[in-house]
C-alpha cells in the first residue's frame, strides 16, 4: 500500500509563499489523479487543486493565478507551490492520491498558517 508523506508547511506572512510537498512510499504513476485539499478549522475538508495523469489541473477559484500543482514522477513527489498567500490560506493542507476502484490514498496533513 502507498503511504503519503506531506512536507513544507509552516507560518508565513501574508503574501509570502511556501511549497508543499507529497511524497509518494512508490510511485505515483499508480495514481490517476493527485490531489491537495485543506481544511481550516470549523470548516469541512475543500479540495484545492488537482493534477490528473493526463497534466490537466484544476483550481479553486480561491488560488487560482496564486497555487500551482505540479508532479516530479521520478522523485515519486507531488508538490503546491503557493504564493502570494493570505490569512484566508491557513488550513492543514492534505495530499491525496486517487485510484479507479479503490478509496483514496491520504497523506496526514501539514499545518500551513499565514499571519495578516
């Protein structure tokens, strides 16, 4: 079973950046689609971006032109590039892999907070 390791959290001033990354136990290749989520408190789990296996992205309306998602196959590593962050950011940030038939692959999240 492929375990996810998040990694590049942290506390940033608003409107700095920090890249998240999604390290993969195998290869990522077994995945169709990798995903990052967050989830601030008091607040249900929003899906933030998506890289399918075919490249194609998707962005909450909230992040797009600020996050990019990107994928290093051979490093087995999925990553966030955030910039221009802002309070509103702040969340535990979670990678997830998905599959054809099979429940997602979940990472154990890690804490991103922007001060104003």
């Amino acid at each position: 079973q492929v375990r996810l390791v998040e990694s590049g959290g942290g506390l940033v001033q608003a409107g700095g950046s920090l890249r998240l990354s999604c390290v993969a136990s195998g290869s990522i290749l077994v995945f169709h689609r990798m995903s990052w989520y967050r989830q601030a408190p008091g607040k249900l789990r929003e899906l933030v971006a998506t890289l399918s296996s075919s490249n194609t992205t998707y962005y909450v309306d909230s992040v797009k032109g600020r996050f990019t998602i990107s994928s290093d196959n051979a490093k087995n590593t999925v990553y966030l590039q955030m910039n221009t962050l802002k309070p509103d950011d702040t969340a535990v940030y979670f990678c997830a892999g998905s599959r054809v038939g099979v429940s997602d692959y979940w990472g154990r999240g890690t804490q991103v907070t922007v001060s104003s």
